[in-house]
C-alpha cells in the first residue's frame, strides 16, 4: 500500500509567532507597537489643539522678532557717551553710595538706640513697681507716724540736761568706768599697775646681768613672767607688748559678760556703788567709755551719778575698748634689743618742744 503524501501547508506554521510573542521580547515589541499607536494618537490631538495661525498673525511676529534683532544690535554697539555725563555719573553713584553708608550707619545706631530704649523701658517699669512698692511702705509710715504722735502728744514732757563743757578742777583725779555688753566695769588703773609690780618688784633674779642696765629687767626673763600674768585678773585679760627700747606696756581687754547690771549701782556693797561714792566724797570725776550696745545703761549710769553730784565725762569707744598701761610707771624697764640704738640729736638742731596734754572735758 502506497504510504500516503504529507499535506502541503501553504498557510505555513504559527508556532514562530506564538514563541515569540510568549517570551520577553515578544513582550517588548507588544509595548513597542502600542506605544507607537498612543504617540500616533497624541501627535493627532495635540495638532487638533493648537491655535490657527494666519497670514496676518505670522506677519506680526515676523514685526516684533525685526524689532527685538534690532534692538540687541543696538546694545551690542552701545551709543558713545560724553565725559561729562561719565564724570556726573560717576559723582551720583559716589553720592548714592555715600548716603547707603550713612543709611546703614543710622539703621545701625536706630537699632541700637531701639535696643537702649528698650532697656530704660524695662527699667522704667521696675522702677514704677518698687515705687508702687515704696508707696504703700510711705502709707504705713504715715499710718504709723499718726500712731506715735498720738502717742507723744498724751506724753508728759521730760526735763531734758543741756550739755556744759567745762574743764575738771585741777586736782580731780579721773575714774574710768567701762559700759560694754549692758556692763559696768571699772578700770582700776592703779590696781592694776600695783598688782603686776607686786608680781615683778621682787624678783630680783629676773635683773639683767649687764652693769650698764643694772636696774632694768632682762628681756628674756621678764616676759615669761607677764605672760604668765595674762589671765590674772577676772575682768581684763591683759596683753603684754616689750618694745625695742625696753619700754614695757600693757593692754588691757575687758572680758565678755564681766562686769555688774545697772540695778547693782543702787546696792550699798556694790562695786560700782563704792566706786562713785569714793568719787563723791574724793571730787574726783568719772569718765565713761561707752560702746554702741550699751547706751540706754551709760543713761541710766550718769543720772545716779549726777545724783551723787559727780562730774561726768563720756566718750564713743569700739567694741574692744582696750585701755593702755605703762610699766614705767612702776620703774619697770626691761634691757632694750642688742640692735636697738638711741635717736641721735643732729647737731644745732634743738629738740621739739613736749606738746601739752589735752585738757580733759566735762559735759
């Protein structure tokens, strides 16, 4: 049996057609193909949308395009100006320039200015509160002033003592009395002087070895002794000071909480008491060093002592009122430093005549 022939395609195959449209490059040309459809599509739109351009329309821009040509060959090849106009120019642009400097100058100090006006204003403002402050502190004042004229107008008057300067007699001798703290202490000057020299006086081994200074105290001996005298006393504490020429004095501090209440003067056996009434009897006169805590006491102190008819005398004194003593008034000297030497009188030159001591006032 005769094998029967294969049928002629003349359509061909489509599986060329198939693999390449199914893989990525068939991929590909699809979009290619549609976009070029969609930029067809476009094309078509956007020159259906354009405006007519007629003959006229074309002539006029045609006009304006001459025009701007000529005008940019115009400002290629500037038109030649005058040396004058050049110089006048020049001068305008330095006066502009000059007066931006100066604008700015202004602008700067304004802003300054603005700056400190500020400022003031804020101060101004704190100044108006403190003396809305200051105001109603004055309306209590006032209120209170009312208050205490009220108060001094039903008061009985006092007798007040007008001062009188006036010198001590001549053989009044001074009593020093010490207001410190609310206290009265009295400064026994001869007391104490008495007390160190009873100390010192009869130690002879504590005289200086040197025949040139036979009655003087040696310096290294002497002061061991003082030192050990410093809390001797229950109302002073004393400071001993040995100077190069041998001088010896003594400072005297008043201790804290020492001393008697103004209510003791009035006690008979009170210290203060016997003092004034040995002053009284004696025409001596007193002298009151007073610090600034204790003057209502030094009041009080003086009317019991003009009471007593006593002379009375006071003066303003720190807080420390130190009182200041001589040895050598009790021939107490100590031998003067190895490298102290006496000022030398300089020939023809008379020595200055001795200031005399200040006179003691009352009042």
């Amino acid at each position: 049996m005769a094998r029967r022939k294969k049928r002629d395609d003349t359509m061909g195959s489509l599986d060329s057609l198939l693999d390449t449209m199914t893989n990525v490059v068939g991929v590909l040309i699809v979009v290619l193909i549609v976009t070029q459809v969609n930029v067809s599509s476009a094309a078509k739109r956007i020159r259906a949308n354009l405006p007519e351009v007629t003959v006229a329309m074309m002539s006029d821009l045609k006009a304006k395009e001459k025009i701007v040509m000529e005008r940019l060959e115009q400002l290629k090849e500037p038109e030649p100006v005058a040396s004058e106009d050049l110089e006048k120019a020049r001068e305008e642009l330095r006066t502009l320039i000059a007066v931006r400097k100066e604008l700015r100058s202004n602008e700067a100090r304004f802003k300054k200015l603005d700056l400190e006006l500020a400022i003031i204003g804020q101060e101004i403002e704190e100044l108006r509160q403190k003396l809305v402050a200051e105001g109603g502190r004055l309306a209590q004042l006032r209120s209170k002033a009312k208050e205490e004229e009220k108060t001094l107008r039903n008061r009985k008057p006092k007798l007040v003592r007008l001062p009188n300067p006036r010198v001590p007699e001549e053989e009044a001798k001074e009593i020093r009395i010490i207001i410190r703290g609310g206290k009265l202490i009295h400064f026994d000057r001869e007391g104490i002087l008495d007390a160190i020299a009873a100390t010192v006086s009869p130690r002879k081994d504590l005289l200086s070895d040197d025949p040139k200074y036979k009655n003087r105290y040696d310096r290294k001996k002497i002061l061991p002794v003082l030192d050990a005298l410093t809390d001797s006393n229950p109302l002073f504490r004393y400071d001993f000071k040995l100077h190069e020429n041998g001088h010896l004095q003594v400072f005297c501090y008043p201790r804290d909480g020492k001393g008697e209440d103004l209510e003791d003067l009035v006690k008979s056996r009170s210290a203060g008491n016997k003092v004034m009434v040995a002053a009284s009897f004696n025409r001596d006169y007193l002298r009151f060093f007073v610090t600034r805590d204790s003057f209502e006491q030094y009041i009080g102190a003086r009317r019991i002592a003009e009471d007593k008819r006593i002379p009375v005398g006071w003066v303003f004194a720190d807080d420390a009122v130190r009182q200041t003593l001589n040895l050598g008034e009790r021939k107490i000297w100590a031998t003067p430093h190895p490298d102290w030497k006496p000022p030398t009188q300089k020939p023809g030159k008379k020595p200055p005549p001795k200031k005399k001591p200040t006179e003691d006032i009352l009042d």
